[in-house]
C-alpha cells in the first residue's frame, strides 16, 4: 500500500466523513473537550533530572491517597469472626 493510499483511507475515516456512528458507544461525548488545567505536568518524575533519583519520601507521602477498596477489606476482615 502506498504512503497516498493510505492518506485516502486516513482523510476516508475522518468524522466529518462519516455517515454512520453507530458504531460508536452511545454514552460517550462526542464533542469531548480536554481539561484547561494540565494533567500531572508538576508531579515528581516529569524532568530528565528527577527520573534519575528517586522521589523524596517526604514529597512522596504528601500526594499519597489510601486505597479505598483495601480500607474496606480491611474493615471486613476484622469483621468476621
């Protein structure tokens, strides 16, 4: 297949081309606008510097969140007989 033909099924696909979206699922947005706010860009890791050493502990278990699902077996656990 050549790099033109490929093009074609590419710009054949594009959505406003598109006839049938049925085939698409029903409950998601279509017209699906990304956040304004990035996602992540200001966690630890993002710079080649911070990938080479890890993560202070500190700055670590300050974003850290429990498990809910692990809080709730837990609870369960100590439930039983």
């Amino acid at each position: 297949m050549a790099a033109d033909d490929r093009q074609d099924v590419a710009e054949a696909l594009d959505d406003d081309k598109l006839d049938d979206k049925s085939g698409l699922d029903e409950d998601r947005e279509l017209d699906y606008v990304a956040p304004d706010a990035p996602v992540a860009s200001l966690d630890y890791g993002v710079t080649d510097r911070e990938q080479a050493i890890d993560e202070p502990i500190e700055e670590r278990a300050e974003r850290w969140e429990p498990d809910p699902l692990v809080d709730a077996l837990d609870r369960e656990a100590d439930e039983r007989p």
